[in-house]
C-alpha cells in the first residue's frame, strides 16, 4: 500500500499515550472541524493511507489538544524523505520512439550503480548557460 501521509505512526502513538479508542478520537475530529470523520477515517490516517491536507493537520492537532506546529515538530523528515527517495523509480529511456541523440547509450539498472555526470558532458549543445553542476543518480 502506498504511504499517503507522514503524521499517521505519530497520530496513532499520541492517541495511544492518551489512552483513547479509535471511536473516541474519531468524535474529537469532528468537534474540532473534521465533521465526517469516523473510525474508519482515524484507521486510515494512522495506516498512513489516507491523504492529510494542512486544515486536517489543523483538526488532527486541537483533536490531541496540541499546537499544530509542535506537532509536526513530531517528525523524523529525515526519514520521510529517505523513504520517499529510496521508493522512487530511476526515470527510463524512451524506446517507443527512440533518443534523438544515436550515440548515447541509456543508463543501466545494474543494483547500486552511481552513475554521476555533468549537465554540460550530456548535452553540450542546450547547456551553454548553464552553470557546472553534478548529478548522482543510484540506481536499485
């Protein structure tokens, strides 16, 4: 299943500390605005499966009586984005109709290969304005 939110574990964890069900955490939802929340929504946002917007970042936060602020404060975002880095797909070449440029060979997907290089070594031609940069690429 794919991770649709990061605050699900941390909503589920303060919930627990608190000693709330599911059922009551879904009423305190809807007193603080979240109004068609139900135990299945709180099931959802805690399997990390539900979307969560920043107004329901808001109600999840007065639902545990907690600034929304410190509240994501909460976070690994390390983590987060490591998990979404590692989930990414390396992009592939086009086959359907073929590279423009003939000479140049697509990269391979062989496991753990870095392929490094510049913008301006891979289209010499476009990048004239651009400044040196280099690219690491891992791909799995």
């Amino acid at each position: 299943m794919k991770q649709r939110n990061f605050i699900g574990r941390l909503v589920g964890r303060k919930r627990n500390q608190l000693g709330w069900t599911q059922d009551f955490f879904a009423d305190r939802l809807q007193l603080a605005g979240w109004h068609n929340a139900t135990r299945n929504t709180v099931s959802k946002i805690e399997d990390c499966s539900l979307g969560i917007d920043l107004i329901q970042v808001y109600y999840i936060a007065t639902a545990l009586n907690l600034d929304p602020g410190n509240f994501l404060a909460g976070i690994d975002w390390r983590e987060q984005i490591e998990k979404i880095i590692c989930s990414m797909k390396p992009p592939q070449p086009a086959e359907a109709y073929g590279s423009h440029r003939k000479n140049e060979s697509p990269p391979t997907t062989q496991s753990t290969e870095r392929l490094a290089y510049s913008i301006q070594d891979r289209y010499p031609n476009e990048s004239k304005n651009i400044k040196p940069q280099k690219v690491e690429i891992l791909l799995r």
